[in-house]
C-alpha cells in the first residue's frame, strides 16, 4: 500500500536549508532518518507497541518551483509478520478477532498520513518565519544567476546567525558574492567638513586615521558600513550607526 503527501512551501531557502529542516523535523517522529543529497528517507513514523503489525519507510523529495518548493512525501505502508500471525489467531480462536489486527493496522495507517502532514506544516511554518533575504539582481557582475546568488546570500546569512561569522564578516562575504567592489575608504576627503564637530570612525577595530564631521558623515551614508561605530572622543564612548546618527 502506497500513499502520498504534497506540500508546496512558499520560501526563498536553499535546498541545503530545506533539507536540514525536513531532517531534524523527522526525526522528531520517526525511529530512523537517513540522508542523500536529493532525497531523506524516514522509516517507522509515530511507532509505539501497538504498530508491531506495521512498517512504514517515507522518502520525502523536493522541487524547485518559481516560488519556492514542492515537497512530496511518499509512503511504503505494509503488514508486518506479526500483523498475519494475529490475523490468523484471530480467525482460529474466534473469527471477529480477524478484524482487529486489521482495524489497528488501518488506524496506524491515519496516524502515520497525519504526521507526515503536520510534519510537512511545521516545516512550512518554520521557514515562514526566517527573514527573506534582500531583494537581488538578476545577473551580477560574477555572471552568477539569481538562484545561485540568492542561495549563496542565504548560506552567509545562515552562518551569521549560527554565530559562525561576525556581521562585517558577513557584509564583506555578501558584496563579493553580489559582484559589487569594496566600500570607499573611510578616510577620504569627501568626508572632510570644518561646519560641525569632530567625530572619529572605528572600522573593523581599528579608529580611523583622519577625523569627520557629523553632517558630512550624515550626507555620505552610503559609504558607512551597519558595523562601523562613532564617537566623539578616540576613546569612545562608540555607538553604532544607528545610534549616533539619531541625534
């Protein structure tokens, strides 16, 4: 007997990141997951004693969609040994007792399609809830495509909040995977102004070697990284951009 379930999942994670969600999802409920690279397979969902007269093995499969992914759990549900063994005392003692090896083998069949669907919305839940990452190009300087882009951004935003790689790390990682050339430097004369007060700049730990004015600063945003950090003193207090910018 051969059962399927389907979900289509509107996300924009990497197939690495679907996988790994639909295996720690699994295993959850089952007594074995294993792995490929295209396909998880999980044997003897929402096993108790009771389903000694049933085996159950489910390959859970995905597809790449325009809007996300379809992903398609098909189910092997057999008789077990023990199934037949019951059937047959049941026929040989009193033959109403056949029905019930059979009525909890049907029962066990619900239990398994049930948390397979809920194991499939808790994963769809579960990647709803991720940001999505920033709106990207269509080609990139790299001649990488959008998927390709998209789930290189993904891995990078991933090891960032695995706490793998810090945030400057990140924004270097993702401009060179986006095809766009380093910031301009910090201590450029663009920056130079004599109508305010001195501000200095620490980037990546160290101050900058020239001092700036707020407003100019405030007017050359876009040469600011989300980790610089602002002070009015060489020796801080430093604040984030954020922060300093909002007075």
């Amino acid at each position: 007997m051969r059962f399927a379930t389907t979900k289509s999942m509107v996300t924009s994670a990497s197939a690495e990141r679907l996988l790994d969600v639909i295996q720690e999802t699994f295993s959850e409920i089952s007594g074995s997951v294993q792995r490929s690279q295209k396909h998880i397979e999980a044997k003897d969902i929402e096993s108790t004693f009771g389903s000694i007269n049933r085996s159950d093995t489910t390959r859970i499969t995905i597809k790449q969609k325009s809007t996300g992914w379809l992903v398609t759990a098909e189910t092997e549900y057999k008789p077990t040994k023990w199934f037949w063994v019951l059937f047959i005392l049941g026929i040989l003692f009193w033959l109403l007792g056949a029905f019930i090896p059979v009525g909890m083998y049907l029962y066990h069949k619900s239990l398994v399609k049930k948390a397979i669907e809920n194991a499939l919305q808790k994963i769809n839940d579960e990647l709803e809830e991720e940001p999505a990452p920033m709106h990207k190009p269509q080609q990139t300087a790299s001649g990488h495509g959008n998927n390709g882009l998209a789930a290189e951004v993904e891995r990078l935003g991933d090891l960032h909040r695995r706490g793998l790689i810090s945030l400057q790390e990140f924004e270097v990682a993702k401009r060179k995977a986006m095809g766009l050339s380093d910031p301009p430097s910090i201590s450029g004369q663009l920056l130079i102004d004599d109508s305010d007060d001195v501000v200095f700049v620490r980037r990546g730990g160290k101050v900058a070697s020239k001092q700036f004015r707020k407003e100019s600063l405030r007017a050359n945003m876009g040469q600011l990284l989300e980790t610089d950090e602002f002070a009015t003193s060489a020796n801080g207090p430093w604040q984030s951009k954020s922060q300093f910018f909002m007075t």
